[in-house]
C-alpha cells in the first residue's frame, strides 16, 4: 500500500523561517512512511468573495493540491498569540466556497514552534479552534510545541537535538495511525464492487431505464459530462437532466458491458475504458452494435461513489454514426440551435 500524501502547510513566509525548516525535517523523517508535500500558501490572493466568479489560479492550485491530499499537517509560528494572517487567509480559502471545503474529513496534526520558551501553546490551540468548524478530526496526542527551535538546528536547518527527533518521530508514528484511523470514517464501498454495480447501471441505462444511474448521480457542484456528437454540459442538476433525457433513446433487448483498462479509487475515483452495447431504438427490432470510449470520475459523497464527470466519444477509427443512431449511457442533444 502506497503512503498516505500529506499536504504540509507552513505559517510562515521567511525563506529562512524556523518554522519551513522544521516542516523540511518533518517531511525528511516521515519518509516511507507519509508521502509529505509542501503547499505554498505566500501568492494567495487575500479572500474575497467577490472573486470566486473568477477563481484566481493561486487559489485553484491551492484548493487542488489540499484536496488530492489524505490529511493536513500544519507547522506554524505564533504571532500575537494566535496564529499568522498569512495561515487564516489559507485556512479560508481553502474553506470556501461553502459547502465545498477542501479541508473538510481530512486528520489533522499541527507542530508549533518559537525561538523563545514558550513553545507557541497559543497559536497551536487557536488553530485547533478553526478544526472544530472545518471539521477536521486533529491527532491530540502527543502535542507538538517546539520552544528554543533555532537552537536545536545546526546551519543547513538540520536537527541536532535527538529528544526533538524523538519527538517528532513519536509524531509521526501517531499521526500515520490517525490518519488511518480517521480516514476509515471516509471509506467508501469497494471500488471494485461499485464497478460491478455501475455495469448493471449501464445494461439497464441502453435498455431505457435511467433510474439506478439517477442514484449514482451527484447533485452538488462541480459536475461536467462531455456526450459524443452534442454539446457539453455543466452544472449537477443539468448533467443529471442530460441523463435521464438519453436513457429515453434506448429501447428494451439492448446489450452492454464495460471493458475497464484502468481504475482507480481514493477521496476521487475513476474508470477509463469501452462500452460495447448492441442497442435498439424504442419500438425496433433491429439492434445496432455501438462502441464508445469512456472515462468516468466519481466523488465519495456520504459514504458513496457519485457520478461528477463523464466523458464520452466514438473511436476515430469507427464512421460517424448516421443521424438515427444512438449511443449507449449517452445524452447527447439534438434539439437544434439557431446559427450565429
């Protein structure tokens, strides 16, 4: 099984700061055991919400780095007792548009440090406040608080102290643990089953019946499907109207099954493949053979796989299908537009 990847957020801006070298040494220990990765947090546009009608392309990095991540660990200085306003502004963009919080279910763990003997109690604590609204479950122990840290690194930032390396490798040994631990809260049905599953879906979809993929649909943004010969779609409740809408092409005694070459599940599972159906028009007797080249992505959503893209189209190497010819688990329009 392949480490877990951890997105490791550092309060601090300094090229130099104690508290980036501190994360380099963390991510340095936790190898072989979490795959960590630094997320920039210093070109984040402060947020507002005007801006979300033009997402900057910081935040859209940002948001995605923190969502392909497992869990969240947080390295921070305090500031004025609490935590930097460089940190709150990531935490918020990362946190809106609401309802779609990337930070939302993933554990947590959080390591403050301070050049001076407190151990920045106070910026740890009021970061862990935020966790309660975010919800992220936050490992609690051992607690991380690093007081006297330049003196515990040599020149190149390296530690020199075996308590600290201790410390933090009792960290670790935790946080692994509790990220497997919270991330079993998250686990969805077996990919693998599911995808039995979305094969009876399909046999049932070429066959005019669009109520079980209705129940795999997701109903919350973003969602795209992109139907061979029609125009794309955008937006949950318009892609799941596209699919009931094409099921009604497709007449009883059609054929289908999924000839899957790739898959595979996290927080984001997805197939890519072939749909090879023999399908019939209502009221037909003839059925036509049909091929289309599929990939799919879904979204763990309350505990299922919900359907969030589509992407279908006919192999270059097939003709064109003529204008009476249907394809299979595809709603692609027909109704005509007016030329501009």
């Amino acid at each position: 099984m392949s480490a877990k990847r951890v997105a490791v957020i550092v309060g601090s801006l300094r090229k130099e700061s104690l508290s980036r070298k501190i994360a380099l040494n963390v991510i340095e220990q936790a190898k072989g055991r979490l795959d960590c990765r630094l997320v920039e947090i210093g070109a984040l546009p402060l947020y507002n919400d005007d801006l979300e009608a033009a997402e900057p392309q910081a935040w859209q990095r940002f948001r995605s780095e923190v969502a392909a991540a497992d869990a969240v660990l947080f390295v921070t200085p305090e500031y004025n007792r609490s935590i930097p306003g460089v940190l709150k502004n990531a935490v918020d963009v990362g946190s809106r548009p609401s309802g779609k919080s990337v930070f939302k279910g993933k554990p947590a763990g959080v390591i403050s440090q301070t050049p001076y003997r407190l151990g920045a109690f106070g910026a740890n604590h009021a970061l862990r406040q935020t966790f309660v609204f975010l919800d992220m479950p936050v490992l609690q122990q051992p607690e991380v608080y690093i007081g006297g840290a330049g003196e515990l690194m040599d020149s190149a930032g390296k530690f020199t102290s075996t308590d600290t390396v201790k410390l933090i490798n009792s960290f670790l040994n935790a946080f692994v643990a509790w990220i497997d631990k919270s991330g079993q809260k998250e686990a969805g049905p077996d990919f693998s089953d599911f995808m039995q599953r979305r094969e009876q879906i399909a046999r049932a979809y070429v066959n005019g019946d669009a109520a079980p993929l209705e129940a795999v649909v997701t109903h919350e943004d973003p969602a795209t499907f992109l139907p061979p010969g029609g125009e794309p779609e955008q937006g949950a409740e318009e892609v799941a109207r596209a699919y009931v809408k094409g099921a009604k092409q497709f007449g009883p005694g059609s054929e289908s099954r999924l000839q899957v070459i790739h898959s595979e599940a996290g927080r984001l599972a997805f197939w890519s493949g072939v749909q090879i159906a023999t399908v019939k028009t209502p009221g037909s007797d003839t059925a036509e053979p049909v091929k289309v080249r599929i990939t799919e992505v879904f979204r763990l959503e309350e505990g299922d796989w919900k359907l969030v893209h589509r992407h279908a189209d006919i192999p270059a190497a097939a003709p064109a299908p003529a204008r009476s010819r249907v394809t299979p688990d595809a709603a692609a329009k027909t109704e005509s537009r007016p030329s501009h």
